[in-house]
C-alpha cells in the first residue's frame, strides 16, 4: 500500500489533506529525510512532524473509562473517542471499543480496530472473567454470594439462567463481582433481581489484564504480551 493511503487510512486526514503533509515535508524518516507519497516503506519509519507514525491495523488499547462518557454515538453524553486523539476516531478500518460500558460506569474499556481480535474477546465461548466493584445502595442481605454462584439465577424477561459468578464481600455496602459473560446491565440487574441498587460501578479487569494505575480518562496502546495477558491460561478459569 502506498504511504499517502497508509497514513490516510490512519486517521490523519483525507487523502487530500494528507498529500499537503507531504507537500510540507512533514512527512519524514527517523533521520528527518522527506518521504513521498508514493513510498514504500516500513511503517517503523515514518514520522509525521517528527513523531512516530500510529500503530498499523491492528491496534488495541486500554482507555479508563470516567462516568459521563458513552460507548455508542446513538446514547447522549460525550462519546469515549473523544479522550483519544481525534484521527483515532478517523481510522479506517474504524476503531470500536470491544463490549461497552454504560454511561454511569466507570473503568477498563478496550478499543480496536481488529474484528477478530473483538470477537474473540466478546464471544460466550471465551467467558474471559469481567472483574467489577460495586457501591450498594443498601447492605447485603447475606444470600447473594451463594445465589451468584449458583447458575440458577434467571433475570426479569430472560429464560436462560447466568453462568455462575463470584461475589466478594469488600464492606456491607461495596462488593467485587467476577461475571464470566456481558449482558445487558448485568451486574446492575443482577442485584436488582436481590432488591438491591448499584449506586456505582467500576470493571477493574478483562481477563488477565487489569486496569492497574492507569488514571481517569487516560489510555494506552498495549502490545503483544499485553494480549497474551489477557488471554493467559487461567484468566477464563
């Protein structure tokens, strides 16, 4: 693929506004030498205005998700995309976050741009463990670590009962809950369905991979041993 497509395809502009970047020069090698549109060249060694060229197709990335933010352009509020760099949101093919994360969420969102590295991620057969701390509304009764874990519990207007889940007590009101499915509101209905309400939610971990440090609204390209942290042997136990 010729480098004006490539860097096109990445977000920067049309292929218009990305011919300019070469008719300005910005468009370089590691050593400052000018590329051309037509190139051919590794895609380690392109800069643009001196920076590395982003990530090719492929790219996956971990962004802490802040309330307030949605995952979808059809919901209200700030989209996600708009904590990363516009031309991320430009990428063709696009970027999608992998799962979503309601609006009064907060925590480990990943986004990409692989459609098989998503589906991998999403699909029931991986049962990758979602990892989930919630603030109660009222104390815990006491039964919902057993009921959780029992793969019995039916939610209103469904048929197939949940996997079974494990539920930690962190104080009366502030619970750790580890799903091995998404669906719809899951954790929030769930203890709806014990006469509970979830004032607040955060998913600390997929799989092997764990939000850490990564602050409010930050984010960061992750790297091979990344994936296989979050496909290691064990993560869907």
């Amino acid at each position: 693929m010729k480098l004006l497509k490539t860097i096109a395809n990445l977000g920067y502009g049309s292929r218009k506004e990305v011919a300019a970047l070469f008719r300005a020069g910005r468009v370089t090698d590691p050593a400052g030498a000018v590329l051309y549109a037509d190139d051919r060249v590794v895609h380690e060694d392109v800069c643009i205005d001196g920076a590395p060229l982003d990530p090719p197709q492929g790219l996956l990335l971990m962004l802490h998700k802040p309330v307030g933010y949605t995952c979808s352009a059809r919901d209200r509020g700030q989209l996600v995309y708009a904590l990363l760099p516009p031309r991320y949101a430009r990428r063709s093919p696009m970027l999608s976050t992998v799962g979503r994360l309601d609006r009064d969420t907060s925590g480990l969102l990943l986004l990409t741009d692989d459609g098989g590295l998503l589906h991998r991620v999403i699909s029931p057969k991986s049962r990758l463990p979602k990892v989930y701390e919630a603030t109660l509304a009222q104390p815990l009764r006491g039964d919902e670590a057993e009921l959780f874990a029992s793969g019995g519990l039916v939610l209103e207007s469904e048929k197939t009962p949940l996997l079974p889940a494990e539920l930690e007590a962190l104080s009366p009101t502030r619970v750790r809950l580890t799903l091995h499915e998404g669906r719809y509101h899951q954790v929030r209905r769930m203890f709806a369905a014990v006469g509970n309400h979830v004032e607040a939610l955060h998913r600390s971990r997929i799989g092997g991979l764990a939000l850490g440090t990564l602050a409010e609204g930050a984010w960061r390209v992750l790297a091979a041993d990344d994936v296989e942290t979050l496909f290691a042997p064990g993560a869907a136990d």
